[in-house]
C-alpha cells in the first residue's frame, strides 16, 4: 500500500519535506528537522541566492515527490530562489505548503518557533495520507553505479539489468545516467531506441560525452582499468550498459519531472557541472525525476545514501566483508561462482518490491538520507 | 559446482576468470543452453578473459555479445585475451603508453 497524493502519485514512504532556498537558511532547516525527526526530510538549495531555473526546478521537483506528503519552505528573504515562489509551485499539486522567511520572522529564533508549529501541523496532516495500492508498474527505479571494479561489469550492474527487464516487462519504470561511462555505446542504444528522434537523441548525447573526453584527451579510463582486466573502453562502458537489461529506450530525461510514460529511459545529469557527479548527487536527479528507489552498485563499498530508498548492491567479497553493515544486496555469489547473474536478478527484483512495500534500507535505518 | 568463469552472453568468444587460474587448469562456463570447456594455455587473473574458440587475426572479440576489439593476431583455445592481442579501433590507445611489454 502506499500513499496517495493529490496529483495521483503514490509514494512509498511519507515524509515532510523541509526545504531551505540559500545557505543562510539551512541552519535553521536542519535544526527544524532535529527537533521533528520522525517523517520528516530536509533539503534545498544552498547556492540559492541566485535564481536558477536547474537547481528551482529540482528542489520544487523533490518537494513535489511521491513520498513528499507536504512542505515548509524556509527562506532568509532576500535571495532570489524565494521561498513563496517555490511554494506556490509546490502547491500546484495541491500538496499542503507553508513558506517563512527569517528576516520577517526576526531571525532564527523566531522562524524556529514559527516553523515548529507549522511542522507540527504538517506532520499531523501526513499521517492522515490517503492510502492505495501499488503495484509494480506504479514504480519508478534509477540506477547509480560508483566506486566501480571489475565486479561490477561482471556482476553488479549485470544483475540490475535483469531486474530492470523483470521490472519494464510489470509495467514499470527504470532510468539510469552517466554518458561519459557509455563512450562506445551510441549506436547499440540508437538501435533500442522506440523511435528517430530517441535514437538521434542519444546518439548525440554520447557523440557529445566522445566529444569532450577527446577534446580533454581524458577518459574514464587508466592503468588501474587494465592491471583489473579490462581491455578497452568498449568493454569497460559495456559493462556499464549492461545495467540497462535489453527494453527498448524511451526517450532521453532532461527536464526534472515524471517521465513520460514507462519503460527504460536514460537521464542526463545537469549540464552545468559538465554532465559529472557524485553518488548521492545522481540518486536526488533520480528523485527529482520522480525516482522511487535508488539501486547503487559499488565495487569498492559505500555509506552513502539519497532522499530516496537506496539498494546497495555489492558484489566484491573482500569489500563485501568490510562494508556489510552498509550493503542491501549481497551480490557475491556470482563472483564466487555459485549462483548465476539471471538467479540473482530474480532476486534484487524481488528486494526492490519489499522495498517499495515498506523495508527499511541500510541507508534509511543509518539515517543516510544525503541531499 | 562453483563456476570458475563467467560467460556473460551466449555469443562471446570469450569468458572471465572469476579466481586467478592457471596454466593447464580445465574451465567449465555455462549460460542457458550453451556450455564451453576450455583448457588455459596460460594463467588467467580474477578480471581477465581467455578464448573460448580460436580466434583468427582482424576478428572481432565479443563479450556482452558486443565487439570490445578486434584481434591483433591469431589467438588459440584458451589464451589469454587483453590488450597485447585486442585493440579497439576506436579507443584503442597504444599499449607501449601502459608500459605494458605483450
């Protein structure tokens, strides 16, 4: 069962979202969310002084979330990502939001007795989220990888591209992103793309990302790659592409909002940081693109979470029995030769399922919830 | 049993090692329908692949069904397959930039 929101989304968990619009108000929202801990999450813009369409889109994206039930919007006032601004957006989906500015509330003390109570009521009103069934083609699933090793072109990302077919094929969703670790793969994914325009689209963004790493005379590509086995480019980002099971390409998501309809789509990071960043940083683009879970698949181990659920997936078993605490999903089996990539596909498709019908990742119980 | 390499599609002429194997060791991988027995020539590192079949000098090396590189030269039953015999065409840098004598 999950939770139904006014726009006809359904969330899997049900969170208050407090979000700051400048860094001058993230104090204040984080000390909200310290006194409020139970169903409530914090976010929001640092750099927000300026107004800039990306980073707006996204934080009104996130509020807007499944698993956001309502929000409160803390500004200081005089930045330009104004705090009414982004919650008159976030109402539109006739979510319940309510924005405080400090420097009409005479400071932190007093935006911090304002926004108690507003929260308070906020909280109280999420726990009376209608509820509804889900299933799985209710789903939305992106998929990161990072800290990447040999393990996850032979397994790790293997594994997620059989639970990505399992979950297309009930219905469901799955992106995944990272042009520059898919040089070489143009015209396999122009080939499953549904249409011209898809396949002229993803030409071009992997043209673009071969484009850069020439021009920079840098690839994702070293020493340390081959000494592990790899022979090419080719086989590194084939390892890569195996994440994305065999669906067709729906389309190329640029812009944070639900994708257009089902089915395996490629995300585009944002253009501003040149198409790169970190593992927390492409979970929250998952979620921004209505992303319900995250699966990330780690060579070398991670502690790191997003706004949403995430699945770490391990499959190296030296890394596996350093960082188990943090590890959802055990993947070791195939390096170890016991069980096959499709068994195991079986598997994590079923653990995102439980996921999604309420367990608890590694991520959400060590409070994880990097954004 | 415990695999000892992994055949990632039913069309690749070459496997994994999952364990550092050796010279002269028996291999066994399996992937729906299709099963391949090879025996190493050479020792093969956990990460590193060997061939399936022989593979003539200028054919394509497949794995994920997919070309990696072309063989520099004839390459037999399982020999060691890397960047000494395969080069991509594309983003095939020059294995003397590694260091790497092959």
């Amino acid at each position: 069962m999950g939770y139904l929101r006014p726009d006809g989304q359904i969330g899997i968990r049900n969170k208050v979202s407090i979000i700051y619009t400048t860094d001058c108000s993230r104090v204040v929202a984080q000390k909200l969310q310290t006194l409020f801990p139970v169903g409530t999450q914090v976010f929001g813009y640092p750099g927000g002084c300026a107004l800039r369409e990306g980073p707006f889109h996204k934080i009104v994206a996130l509020g807007t979330h499944s698993s956001s039930a309502a929000a409160l919007v803390v500004g200081l006032g005089c930045e330009g990502t104004d705090a009414y601004m982004v919650a008159d957006e976030i109402n539109k989906s006739g979510r319940s939001v309510e924005a405080i500015k400090i420097n009409e509330q005479g400071g932190d003390l007093g935006t911090i007795e304002k926004g108690s109570r507003i929260l308070v009521k906020l909280i109280q009103h999420a726990s009376t989220a209608e509820r509804a069934k889900m299933t799985p083609a209710d789903l939305i699933v992106g998929q990161e990888c990072g800290g990447s090793d040999a393990t996850s072109g032979l397994a790790s990302n293997p594994i997620t591209g059989v639970a990505a077919d399992l979950l297309i094929e009930a219905g469901g969703t799955y992106m995944h992103a990272e042009a520059v670790e898919l040089l070489g793969c143009a015209d396999i994914l122009a080939k499953r793309a549904v249409n011209e325009q898809v396949a002229r689209e993803v030409k071009e963004l992997i043209e673009e990302a071969e484009r850069r790493c020439f021009e920079r005379g840098r690839f994702s590509w070293g020493y340390g790659n081959i000494m592990g086995g790899l022979t090419s480019i080719e086989e590194k980002s084939y390892g890569c592409l195996s994440k994305s099971g065999t669906r067709p390409l729906q389309g190329v998501l640029r812009r944070y909002a639900l994708p257009p309809g089902k089915g395996y789509y490629l995300q585009v990071g944002e253009p501003e940081s040149g198409f790169f960043h970190g593992d927390p940083e492409g979970i929250n683009q998952f979620a921004a693109h209505c992303a319900h879970i995250g699966l990330f698949t780690t060579g070398c181990g991670a502690t790191t979470g997003g706004l949403i659920p995430v699945i770490k997936i391990i499959a190296n078993p030296r890394r596996m029995q350093l960082i188990a605490d943090h590890a959802d999903f055990d993947a070791t089996p195939v390096i170890r030769g016991e069980k096959t990539i499709q068994e195991m596909g079986e598997e994590l498709y079923a653990e995102i399922l439980a996921v999604a019908a309420g367990k608890l990742t590694k991520s959400e119980i060590f409070g994880h919830y990097e954004a | 049993m415990k695999k000892k390499a992994i055949l990632l599609n039913v069309k690749d002429n070459v496997a994994t090692a999952l364990a550092d194997l050796e010279k002269g060791e028996s291999v066994n991988v399996s992937l729906d329908s299709i099963s391949v027995d090879a025996v190493l020539r050479e020792d093969i590192e956990f990460g590193h692949k060997y061939a399936l079949r022989d593979i003539a000098k200028g054919e394509e090396i497949l794995k994920y069904s997919l070309p990696i590189g072309k063989a520099l030269a004839d390459i037999r039953a399982g020999e060691w397959v890397h960047v000494h015999n395969c080069r991509s065409e594309r983003f095939g840098f020059h294995r003397q930039k590694y260091g790497l004598n092959a």
